[in-house]
C-alpha cells in the first residue's frame, strides 16, 4: 500500500491511496459493463427482456431444483424479492415453479427449455470473452485473479 494520498481540506486527515480501494472500484465499474454488454448482446441474439436483476438470478440457479430461500441466501436478496423475480422470469417463460411435494410451504424453481438456450447463449459469449481476456492477460493471470479472489471471499465469508 502507497503512503501517498490526498488532504482533506477540511479536517486535515490524510486519505492514504489504496490498490485494494482502486481494485474494488475497478471490479465494481468492470460488473457493471459487463452486465450492460451481456444484456445488450442476449438482446441481439433474440432475449430482449432481460433485465440486470433477472440476469443475477439466473446466474446462480443450478441446472436441477432451486429454492427460493437458497437463491436468497446467494443474491443475499430478500425472499419477497426473490418472488417478484421469480414471477418475471416465470411470465418471460425463462423458469418454472412446480410444487414441492416434500415441502408445501415452497415451491421447486426449474430452468426451462427457453431459459436453457438463454444460459447456453449468454456462456457462448463468455466463452467468447474469455478468448478476448486471455489475449490481453494471458489464462494463468486471469486464474491467479480468480484464485486471489476466491480466496479473499474464503477468508472472509
């Protein structure tokens, strides 16, 4: 970590720079354009819908029965909000609810076939991406990026 940093002309305090401060900015702003440019490319291969909230979501279900309360638990959204999604995505027919029979008091989250080519679509261009990352960083420095931050989650979660 730098010394450096800036004054606060009001009380004098040194704000000290930080690489760690400038590398959650940096990843915060990289999220943000990558959702815009995933929305605006599933839009041009025919998913027009979608909004950032309902690419979150799909983001973590898993291909066999999800939960409310476990999609929830990921988003760290409430169960309400995982509700509202749940019915946007199930009326844009990207998901269904089924009932569940183990558990009445909730209901089982699946993946349709329509939410299956939206998945396959929006990992093409991951792939695509990733082709795209590896030639300005190379593969090991994009996984020593994934393994620092893995392991900084780990450590704090």
């Amino acid at each position: 970590m730098s010394t450096n940093g800036t004054r606060s002309p009001r009380t004098g305090l040194v704000m000290v720079d930080s690489q760690a401060l400038r590398l959650s900015q940096a990843i915060a702003r990289y999220q943000t354009r990558q959702v815009v440019w995933l929305i605006e490319g599933l839009a041009a291969r025919g998913f027009a819908d979608l909004t950032p909230a309902h690419v979150a979501f799909v983001s973590v279900l898993d291909c066999d029965d999800n939960f409310a309360s476990e999609v929830a638990r990921r988003l760290n959204l409430s169960r309400q909000a995982v509700h509202k999604t749940v019915r946007e995505l199930s009326a844009l027919g990207y998901i269904e609810t089924l009932e569940n029979k183990a558990k009445r008091n909730s209901r089982i989250i699946q993946i349709t076939e329509h939410g299956e080519e939206l998945i396959a679509q929006a990992r093409q261009m991951y792939a695509e991406l990733d082709r795209e990352m590896q030639a300005k960083l190379g593969a090991s420095e994009i996984d020593k990026i994934i393994a620092f931050l893995d392991e900084e989650k780990e450590e704090q979660g």
